[in-house]
C-alpha cells in the first residue's frame, strides 16, 4: 500500500499541480528555467531527480547514503525554489514526494528529514491534498 501511495504521490508531483497555495503568498509559479539551490536545478530537474531517486532506492536499498547525499541537494533546490515562489502549485506535491524519498532510506538521518519536511508542507501548505496525507 505504501509503494502504491509513493508512486502516486511521484506522479502526481511529475503530471498536476496541487491547486491550494501557501496562504498569503503572491508570486507566480517558477519559470522552467530558473536554477535554484546549491546546484543551481531547474524545477524539471527537481522534479526528475526526485522520480529517479525514488525509483533508485526501491532497487537498491544498499545505495541509501548515496540516494540520501543526493536528496538533501534536491530539497535545497526544493526550498529555495519556495522562498522565490510560495505559490508555485508544484511546490506541495514535489515536498511530499520528497518526504516520501526520505521515508525509503533505512538512514537515522533520513527518518529525521523525512519528518521535518513533512511538517514543512502540513505549516507551509496546510490546506493542500499533500498536507492532508502527510498528516496521516
């Protein structure tokens, strides 16, 4: 049941927008093209990186330190990504996406980041579909 409601909450990240927004926030979505974080990532490249380390990690639960280096850098890209833009309706789906990552790695760390951005999401997008099933 988990991989099921993983997998969706990917593709749901990757294919539609959650349409509840941050509350009070006035910026647009993120243009395509912008870079964000250390590693200056696109918001496909977010995106991408967090299908293909998802995946990664459901085959080869031996790579999870390296998965897990990997994933802090896209939640670096992910959160300067919603200090630009609040509003982005992609911002909700990919942070639970990405708490959903962290939530694979058999890492102490891990557990640590998978909770903190989770209540990342429920405070920054309380009334999205994703906080709601963070929540649970």
């Amino acid at each position: 049941m988990h991989r099921i409601l993983r997998a969706l909450a990917v593709a749901t990240c990757l294919l539609w927008p959650s349409t509840v927004l941050a509350a009070g926030a006035t910026a647009p979505g993120a243009p395509a093209e912008r870079p964000f974080g250390r590693l200056k990532l696109t918001i496909v490249e977010v995106r991408r990186g967090l299908d293909g380390l998802t995946a990664r990690a459901v085959a080869h639960p031996g790579e999870a330190p390296t998965v897990y280096a990997r994933a802090v850098l896209l939640e670096d890209a992910l959160r300067d990504w919603a200090r630009h833009f609040p509003s982005d309706p992609w911002i909700p789906g990919c942070a639970f996406a990405l708490a959903q990552l962290y939530g694979q790695l058999d890492l102490p760390d891990a557990e640590t980041r998978k909770n903190d951005a989770l209540d990342w999401l429920i405070a920054a997008y309380p009334r999205s579909d994703y906080a709601q099933m963070g929540r649970i």
